[in-house]
C-alpha cells in the first residue's frame, strides 16, 4: 500500500505502548535461539506483504549482464480537503500517474544499480496544484573480501510539499525543492562482529512561492522567501554489532551531523546551522517464523550557533517489531522519538514523538487487507529562553485491499482519514481529511 512521507506532511509513525511488547519480545528472543551455533545461517522472516509482493512480482527484463524492472501505476484519488483546510474544504479528483526503472546487475560480484522515476499528479478542477516529481539514483557496490563491502551512492529528486504538511508555505502554488544527496559506506564482518562505517552529504534547496490571492490584501503578489530553509548537511557515523546467537545481535551506534543554512532568516536575523550527536545501543533479532524487530533507544543533542536558539537534548527513540501471528498475518508495531527541524520563522527545532501499529492479512491467496492506526505528537521548543506554545498531534489511520490479477498486473483499493490538531497560543488551525484510492 502506498505510504505518505514527511513530505506529504503526514508522518507515519506507531504506539508508544509498543515499546513494552518489543522489550518483552526481545527477553523472549535469548532463550529461544540457546541451542544454536553463533556461525549458523538464519533463514529470514517474510511479512505477509513482503511474501505478495514476491510470489506476485516480475522476473524483468534480462539484457546481458543486468535486469531492466519497468512498472507503471495508475491511481486515481479522492480527496474532500486538498488544502488541509479547517474551515471553507477544498475537494478535487486527482489523477496520480507514476512510472519507475531500475536497471539492477546480475554480477557473482560487486554490484551496481540505476534507478529513475517519475510522478504526475493532475488534478481535475483546482489545476495549480498539479506537479510532477521526478528523482535518479545510482549505487556501486564492490567486494573487498569475503565479508566485507564498499559502497557509493548517490541521487537527485526534484520533489513537491504537500500542503498537508505542518510546515509548509501557504502560497498560490505548492512549494517545490530540491534534494541531492550522496553517500559513502563500509561493510565488514568476522566471526561474531560487524562494523558499518559511513558518511552522508545531502542537500535541501527550497523555491520561493507567491502568496496566495486574497480579496483584503493591499500588497498581493508578494514574494514567500523560502531561500532561509536552503541548507546543506554533513553526517558520520559508526556502528558495531555483535552476534550473540543466529537470531540476535547487540548494536551500538555513535552518530555526528552538521547542518549550515545559507543565509539568515531576515525577520530575526539568525538562522538554524547546527551540530547534532546521538549514541544509540540496541537489540536486533529474527527468530524463524515467530519475529523478528531491532530496537534502539539513545541520547541526541543539537546545539545551536545563534543564541537566540535553545540547544535541545533528550531521549531518542527507533523501534519496529513484526509479530508472525501465522503464515496468513503478520503484526507490526514502530515507534520513534527524534529531533526534526521546522520550516517555521523564529521557532527552532522540535521533539516529535510517534508510533504505528499495523496489521497485514492474506485472506486469499491473490488478495491482500492492511490495516493500520498511526500517531504523533510535535512539541516545539524554547526560543531564547521563551517557551513556544505549541504541539501538534497527527493521528492517521488506514485500509485497504490489494488483489493480484497475475505477475504483472495488480489492484489495490485504499481509504485513508487524517485528524490533525494543534494546541496553545502559537498553533495552527486544526483539520481533518478523508482521501479515497
């Protein structure tokens, strides 16, 4: 089933309460794997979907030493409020047209592979807030040894914000940006250790919007500078592993990352260059046939140059456990806690806290149900020693059927309702939303 990302201002996230199953289910994972060989193979877990979309997906398309994926999909959408409006809703049709190829080689060694999509969204009546999205990816891969990787890759996606989103511009047409992005990463493993090392450059490049018509307005046409949210972030880290059993692994992670934006924000004369730090330990196990989840819960710091911002700490939090209650259904439940950036002028950074539950089942053997409840709370936090006054809870839930025709051709059908809240003197208007696939 399709997810909506951060960018289509709808997180997907779980409940909080699952972090008391997945710390049960991890005791649960060391006596169960006591008889096994720490050098032992694991046969790995499959969700209900992930077994669909296997025995339902294509071979592709084989040219010498590589395997062409073409896939093209048609949606068409519903939805009774394209603007997240609280009052005077917006509905429309929209027709969502999306093509991907990936070109993957079939090597006995190394590895590479090339990836592009694209997206059009049309929409029947309100025709401004069409786009098209677009994104190209490569990745490399080389064998240093028997166990040991190396790995480059890299991408650009030209992308749109929704107006969902909690953050975004409120102009004539949806905000467009830019993102690039590379990466450099270093697998090894021996005998009972695995080390991952890795640096991250990424790129955000937002464009300035016109405001929206309004009838009252004495200066219309103006300009909604979004150059202050253009930045660039560099990132390491490192991360060791330790097997204990064929089914669990220990993990410790220590991360650094620094964020510089281009320019100041010109109403406070300040911006948001940062430097974060997390460490992070963890558990990460899959027991055949039964679950398998990795859970890691840390500390996270972000320090800010400019005074004017508060630094922020605390507890971060990234969980996810699958449950096999059977062959035909698989139980899922995530949770995360973690520091986000806004793109709101004068507010600093915020805590956002969330978590989902899912549930996938094979009622038949072409037709697939997911359901799922996610929630999030966004707390926003002191600027120059004065508290901002402002949380905003998003609560999503979902349904849907997915039916296989053959190999190559499928159907699916979705309802989506969103709830969005916001509380204290620095909210915004709450809404909600129903969006049929």
């Amino acid at each position: 089933m399709k997810k909506y990302n951060r960018d289509q201002g709808i997180l997907s996230a779980a409940s909080i309460g699952g972090l008391i199953v997945l710390g049960s289910a991890a005791m649960v994972a060391f006596p169960a794997a006591a008889q096994e060989s720490a050098d032992e193979d694991v046969t790995p877990n499959f969700s209900v979907s992930e077994r669909f979309g296997n025995n339902f997906s294509v071979d592709g398309v084989r040219s010498g030493s590589f395997v062409l994926f073409p896939v093209v999909q048609y949606t068409q959408v519903y939805d009774d409020n394209i603007f997240g409006a609280s009052t005077n809703e917006v509905d429309d049709f929209i027709a969502d047209v999306a093509a991907e190829m990936a070109l993957r080689s079939d090597w006995s060694v190394h590895e590479l592979n090339i990836s592009g999509a694209v997206n059009r969204q049309q929409y029947f009546d309100n025709t401004d807030e069409s786009r098209t999205d677009y994104n190209v990816r490569g990745e490399g891969v080389v064998d240093i040894g028997r166990r040991a990787t190396a790995s480059l890759s890299g991408g650009y996606a030209r992308l749109t914000e929704s107006r969902r989103s909690l953050q975004t511009a409120f102009g004539d047409k949806p905000v467009r940006y830019s993102v690039y992005d590379a990466a450099f990463e270093v697998d090894v493993a021996h005998n009972r250790f695995r080390e991952q090392f890795g640096l991250v450059y990424s790129r955000e490049n937002f464009s300035d919007v016109t405001e929206a018509f309004d009838p009252l307005d004495l200066t219309p046409g103006e300009i909604i500078d979004q150059d202050f949210r253009d930045r660039d972030a560099y990132a390491v880290f490192f991360r060791q592993y330790y097997r204990v059993r064929p089914t669990v692994e220990l993990f410790g992670e220590v991360r650094g990352e620094v964020q510089e934006y281009d320019i100041l924000q010109a109403d406070i004369n300040a911006n948001l260059d940062s430097q974060t730090y997390a460490a992070t330990v963890g558990v990460a196990f899959d027991i055949n046939k039964v679950a398998r989840g990795e859970i890691g819960a840390g500390y996270q710091s972000r320090n800010y140059d400019s005074d004017l911002f508060d630094d922020i700490s605390g507890l971060n939090v990234n969980a996810q456990f699958d449950y096999f209650l059977s062959d035909l259904t698989t139980v899922s439940i995530s949770a995360r806690r973690s520091i986000e950036d806004t793109a709101i002028v004068g507010f600093s950074g915020f805590y956002s806290t969330g978590g989902e539950f899912q549930v996938e089942h094979e009622l038949l053997r072409r037709l697939l149900m997911v359901a799922s409840a996610s929630y999030s709370v966004d707390d926003f936090r002191s600027v120059g020693g004065v508290d901002i006054d402002r949380t905003d809870k998003l609560l999503e839930t979902n349904v849907g059927l997915v039916y296989a025709f053959r190999r190559n051709i499928v159907l699916s059908a979705e309802y989506v309702r969103v709830d969005v809240s916001s509380n204290g003197l620095d909210a915004r208007a709450d809404f909600d939303e129903n969006i049929v696939r």
